[in-house]
C-alpha cells in the first residue's frame, strides 16, 4: 500500500504543477484534488475552493487532530530557466520541478497519503484533512474561514504543512507589515522652498532601524524590522511633500503586533498604518504532547521565521513539511522525489506514535 501511495503522490504533486494555482485562482486545482480524491475513495467536501476530509469512523465524541498544508502559489518568478508548469526536467531526473512543487504541494500530496493510510483506522482522536486556499496573501477565504466555521470547537492538534525538511518547526514568527507616510510641504527646488518629506521619512526610518525591542524571545530571539521599499517625489526640481514607505516586521511571542505599533509610532513623526494585525506569531505550548512525540521520535526541532497557516488556527501545533524553505519564492523551484517518500513515512510514524501514547 505504501507504494502505491508513493506513486499516487508523485503523481498528483506533477498534475498539480501543471495546473496554475495562484492565490485567490485555485479553482481548478481545487476541481483536480477533489476528484482524484473521489477517484481513490476519500469523502471529501468542498468549502469555498478549500478542501476538508474526515475518516470513515469520524467521532464527535472524540477530540481531532488536524493535518493542514495550503492548495495556492505565488506568481512565478521571471527567472525560471523552464517552464514553471512543467513537472519534468531533464537535468533532475529524481524530482518533480515547478511551480508550487516544493511550496506546498509536497505537504499537500503527502498529507493526503498520510489521510488515505489512516481513512478508516479507528484511533483516539479524529484525523482530518485540510488544504487550504489564499495562504500566500492572507485571504479571508482560507484556513482563517474554515477554523471560524468548521473547526474551533473539535480540532485540539495540529501539524502545519510547510516544507521545513521534516524538522519540526516548534514556533514561528507573525508578520507586520506598516505602510510609512512622512508629510512635508512642497516647494521649488531652486528656491530651495518648501519642506522635503523625503527627509522626514530619512529621519523615521533611522529611528526605526536603531530601535531597540527590550523582550528577547528565548524561542526567537529579538523582532526584526526592515523597511523594504520606499517612494516619494514628482520631478526633479520639486521639493516632495509626500514620501511612502514600507517596513516589515516579524514579531516574537513576547509582542503582540498591536504593541509593536504602538511602540514604533511612538518613535516616529511619519504615520504608521498596519495592512494587518492578525498575523501573530505562534508557538507549540511546553508542556505539549506533540513535543514529546517529536522527542520520542527523534526528530529535530527549531523555531522557523516565516509564517504560515499556523497563525491562522488557535490550537497545539507544529510546522512540519518535505522540502525546504530557502526553494520556495525563487526560480526553479523542486521537490526531490525521495523527500516525499520520507515525509509520507514521517507524517505516519509520527500520526501512530502520537496515537500509541494515548492508548
């Protein structure tokens, strides 16, 4: 059986990079899992574009353990040197290349061999699927939709599929992004009037950079901050009274995103906007048994500076996914044939593990 689930998976993940699935776009992804999902006898049912499963002996007495990874992509980078929808490439016979390849389809065809090898095996806790839509951009139509309405009340575990080379990542950094607007007032450069908002915008910015946060995260480490972009003037001999800017931030557990905006204005002549304040950070609980299992499994552990879904759900988790992060994003993305085969058998030793402990 396992086997099989390892062609059916590489199989699925080569179908899915060839069917473009960009954030908000996941239409026909989504028709393309459901109806493979449908071919292989897994009940599945549609939300929105997101997709849930639940096993066959699905228990509502019981509590849930929930294995989730996103459907959706970024745009594909200008640089690939192929095809970004095409799976196959001559020069890596031993991996499935393209687009969404390593993020996230290999969490995505994984977790659901992982589900199809425990559909109908009773355990202490309900396994459920989840592959979620608009990850990438933070929609309100994905994993933020589906734990409001599908899974607050049963849902008590959690892995996030993520690719993290099947370390297990025990925390992760939110996310902050402020948009900087330093006002001036514009003059004639030649009669060097007016009031430069560039300046003003130099001189947030510099306070922004060498401020310091006094909470050091044991887990994390300090908030890093970095202004990113940054535009401001009309023509050449026109002193700006407008000057944008953009910093983004990734907070620790010690901060919520609302004190940290508090903090930064403070500190500032520009106005600071946040685009969101619900991108919170996210950490496993220490006294949590999927610490344990991951201790008794051997397998390492680290705190991960992107996020994910995880910020979306409000239960024990970790972020755990083949692959590896520092593909995603970038041109000639890939996931190795033979890292899907390890996270099948991961994600199962580790589902049975958790569930012997139980007993």
């Amino acid at each position: 059986m396992i086997k099989a689930l390892y062609n059916d998976s590489e199989q699925l993940l080569r179908d899915m990079v060839a069917t473009p699935s960009l954030s908000f776009e996941e239409e026909k992804v989504s028709d393309l899992v459901y109806s493979r999902l449908t071919e292989w006898g897994v009940e599945a049912e549609r939300v929105k574009n997101n997709i849930i499963c639940r096993q066959s002996c699905h228990d509502s007495s019981r509590p849930s353990f929930l294995l989730c990874a996103h459907l959706d992509t970024v745009p594909p980078s200008k640089e690939y040197d192929f095809n970004p929808y095409e799976s196959r490439q001559e020069s890596m016979p031993g991996a499935v290349c393209g687009l969404g390849s390593n993020d996230d389809g290999g969490s995505v065809v994984s977790m659901i061999a992982v589900f199809r090898y425990f559909k109908d095996i009773k355990l202490p806790f309900n396994l459920i699927l989840a592959l979620s839509t608009e990850e990438e951009r933070s929609g309100p139509n994905g994993m933020r939709y589906m734990w409001d309405n599908c899974f607050k009340d049963e849902v008590k575990w959690a892995i996030v599929g993520e690719p993290t080379q099947m370390r297990a990542a025990t925390s992760e950094r939110g996310l902050l992004v402020l948009d900087g607007k330093a006002k001036g007032k514009s003059g004639h450069a030649a009669r060097n009037e007016g009031v430069n908002a560039i300046y003003r915008a130099i001189n947030d910015i510099e306070k922004l950079l060498s401020h310091k946060f006094e909470k050091v995260s044991p887990l994390m480490g300090e908030v890093h901050l970095n202004v990113t972009q940054i535009e401001a003037g009309t023509a050449h001999n026109v002193v700006p009274d407008e000057c944008r800017f953009v910093v983004d931030i990734r907070p620790t557990d010690l901060y919520t995103n609302e004190e940290i905006l508090s903090e930064l204005q403070a500190e500032c002549e520009s106005t600071l906007t946040p685009r969101n304040l619900s991108n919170r950070s996210s950490a496993c609980g220490a006294a949590s048994p999927l610490l344990k299992c991951l201790s008794d499994l051997g397998i390492e552990t680290f705190s991960s500076p992107t996020t994910s879904d995880w910020m979306r759900i409000g239960c024990d988790a970790i972020k755990m996914g083949p692959g590896d992060s520092a593909r995603s994003h970038k041109k000639n993305e890939y996931l190795l044939c033979s890292e899907l085969e390890q996270a099948i058998e991961q994600y199962i030793k580790f589902i049975q593990h958790y569930a012997d402990t139980m007993e």
